[in-house]
C-alpha cells in the first residue's frame, strides 16, 4: 500500500510501498477513505514531540472496514468507522471508572515479540498514535474505531475522529456547558471552530472567538460565535471581559501556545474554568495567580475532549445529519496523499482550518 513516511523529524514525509500484515485477534483492517491533516501531527513531524521513526503519522480519519481478526464484536466487514487516537483497552482503572481517554492502552498494541502491524521493506514502521492513517490501510485495534451510519459523507466523518471529538468533548464532556453560560474560545482551527459549534448546541450565550487571522474569525462567527476578536489586539483579552460583563464561565484553549493558555486565565470571570486542549511545548507550564486562586479560577486539560468514542461518534454524526453540526465549513481544502507535505506547509503558515487527505 501507499504511505507517507516519517523518516527524519524536520524532513518532508516520503510516499512509499508499505506492507501491512493481516488482522490478528481484536484487530480491524480498514481501507482508509479520508484523514484530516492535525497540528498534533505537526508536533511529531517537527521534532517538537519525540516518537520511534520511522513511522507514519495520521490519527484522524474514516474508512471502510476490509477485514477483521478473531474475537472481533465491536465492527464487521463493511462498516463505515471513523478511528479515534484514543484506543481504550476497556478493563483498566481508567476505562472501568468512565475515563476511557485517559487509557494507556497496553493491550491494544501488539505484544512484544510479534510481527509489527507495517513493515518497510525488512524494516518496521512504528505505528504512530495507534493509527498510522495517511495510508491507503489501517490495521488497529478493534477499540480503536466505532462503525458509523453509511449515510455519512467520509471526508466529513474523518474531522470527528480528533478536532470534532477533542473541541465538542471540551464543551459538552469536560466543561459541561450549561445553556445561558459564556464561553471564549481562543484559536479558530479544526479543534477551536468544534469547540465554537458545540457551544452553540450546547445553548451558550455569549461565544466569543479569538484568533490573529480575520477569515478564521468569519468562519467562527458562521459556526456561532456571536463575537469574535483580533487575538493580536493589545485589548482583546479586555474586550472579552467586557462583552461577557466581567468574564466568562469557560475559556477553551486550542493553539497550544503559553500566550493563548494566559488568555484564557485572563477571561475567566470569578469561578470560572480554563480548559487547555492545545498540546504545547514539552517544559511550558500553564499556571494560576494568587488571586485567581482567590477567585476560584480553575485550569484543567481534557485529553481528546474526555471522549467516550464509541458513544460520542454516533452521536457526533448524528448531530450533522440534523443540521446541528457543520463540518463542510470548517473543511478547508481536499487534497491527494502526494500532497501531504504541501498540507502541513500550510498548517504552518496557520491561515487555514482543516485540509483532509483523501483516498481513491
């Protein structure tokens, strides 16, 4: 199969002729339809996160169901899936306790000793983010992807499996919006803009969006921000705090900034709650002031929104297939696997939403 490699962080990733080895007990092959082009994925491309290499990244996407190993339940052959990051290996604390994403998920990775899932050549391929999806085939664990209704357009579906989850789980899982509460999301991309349209299902008030680029703000104003700010502006965290008559319930971070994560502090009205879903630099600290703890200031992450994936998924897709959720306006271009480096090229000029790889 076709894939884009990962040989060298900083280096441009390299279409080449993979092998994936058949599905084993609890694995799931999947024929890769559409993957959306991450930051997260930018991290590893850069160097700014370490992983084995060479690998290939991908962690968002949908596809269609080839094959499937022994002791699968979850999918069948045929099943449309979106892939989740977050696989859950379902009996550990975490996972018995609701905290599913938090999984370190042992037991949905292949035991020592046996053959890797991707090889190049005699080479193996570390398998990144427990997908390794910008490639024509998938081989993951079956609690790695949830079957979808076929209805659903593919290239759309593929933004739930990361942006869409960790932005709309931000809102509805971790923060908990309540319908009148105000909200601030700082940065418009993929995870930013889901964040904005769960806010307005969610029944929020004042949205308020900030970000430098004035079309990411358009497009958050058409997904439901009510306002929207310059985040450049010497003023805009004041502006927040104006608009919302003394700060908001709840700031969502999604760059991944120090910057953005002090913002959101800043916004937060008394009792208010910081949720930072943007992975920053390795070493960067987000901290709270004396007197934020005086005013019962919260910081708090949400991994992956705090997703329950094989739940939240369907319900996800459900929420676009009533005209809830608008995934065709954060989708910024569609472009071939060949095209894959010119798509990071442009997620670092940081101009765009979401491109999305797609597949033959």
């Amino acid at each position: 199969m076709k894939a884009a490699v990962l040989f060298e962080a900083k280096t441009p990733l390299s279409i080449e002729d993979v092998t994936i080895d058949k599905p084993r007990a609890h694995e799931v092959l999947i024929r890769t339809v559409a993957c959306g082009v991450c930051r997260s994925d930018l991290h590893f491309v850069d160097g700014a996160y370490p992983h084995p290499l060479p690998g290939i990244p991908g962690h968002e996407a949908a596809g269609v169901v080839e094959a499937v190993g022994d002791e699968v339940r979850s999918v069948k052959v045929g099943d449309h899936v979106v892939t989740c990051l977050s696989a859950f290996c379902g009996h550990c604390e975490f996972c018995v306790t609701g905290h599913m994403s938090l999984c370190l998920g042992a037991d949905t990775k292949r035991p020592k000793g046996a053959p890797p899932r991707l090889m190049l050549g005699d080479t193996p391929i570390a398998q990144m983010l427990n997908l390794s999806a910008y490639a024509e085939m998938m081989l993951v664990h079956e609690h790695a992807c949830v079957a979808i209704d076929r209805e659903m357009p593919m290239d759309r579906a593929a933004l739930l499996g990361c942006a869409v989850t960790t932005g709309a789980g931000a809102i509805f899982n971790a923060a908990a919006v309540v319908p009148g509460e105000t909200v601030c999301v700082v940065g418009c991309g993929g995870i930013g803009l889901a964040a904005i349209n769960a806010a307005k299902i969610a029944g929020a008030g004042k949205i308020i969006a900030l970000d430098p680029v004035a079309e990411k703000r358009a497009v958050a104003e058409k997904l439901g921000a009510t306002h929207s700010i310059d985040a450049l502006s010497d003023t805009a965290a004041d502006q927040v705090v104006e608009i919302s008559k003394g700060g908001v319930h709840h700031a969502i971070e999604a760059v991944g900034r120090p910057q953005s994560a002090a913002t959101a502090v800043k916004v937060l009205r008394r009792g208010g709650t910081a949720t930072i879903l943007g992975m920053m630099p390795l070493g960067e600290k987000v901290g709270l002031s004396a007197l934020d703890l005086l005013a019962d200031k919260k910081v708090q992450g949400a991994l992956m929104g705090r997703n329950h994936f094989p739940v939240d998924i369907p319900r996800l897709v459900d929420f676009y297939q009533r005209g809830l959720l608008d995934l065709d306006t954060i989708i910024a271009d569609r472009m071939p696997l060949e095209r894959i480096n010119d798509a990071f090229d442009e997620l670092r000029q940081g101009d765009t939403t979401r491109s999305v790889i797609t597949f033959n």
